[in-house]
C-alpha cells in the first residue's frame, strides 16, 4: 500500500505567499470545532442550502 499525497500549487507572480499561508490556515478545523465534532454537537454550514 502507498502513501497518498495531496498538493496545492500556486504558481505566479508577486504572489503574497505568507497572506496565502493565512487564508489556508484560517480553513484548517481549530481545537473548539474538533471537541464539538467529537461530542456531535452540529456545526454551522455555512454553505446556502438551496445549491
């Protein structure tokens, strides 16, 4: 069995790497969300119901 690997790419120029780096984290699942997941306490979606 093989280790599975997922990449992002960027590629262009004068790109604001470290502004990047922040809007990727800010996606990441933080502490307080994962303790409620565990307990299945129901997040909020915020994705529109009606797609």
């Amino acid at each position: 069995m093989r280790d599975r690997l997922n990449e992002l790419v960027f590629i262009g120029q004068d790109m604001d790497k470290q502004g990047i780096i922040m809007g990727l984290e800010q996606c990441l699942l933080q502490d307080n969300e994962q303790d409620l997941f565990n307990k299945q306490i129901r997040l909020n979606d915020p994705f529109p119901k009606d797609i």
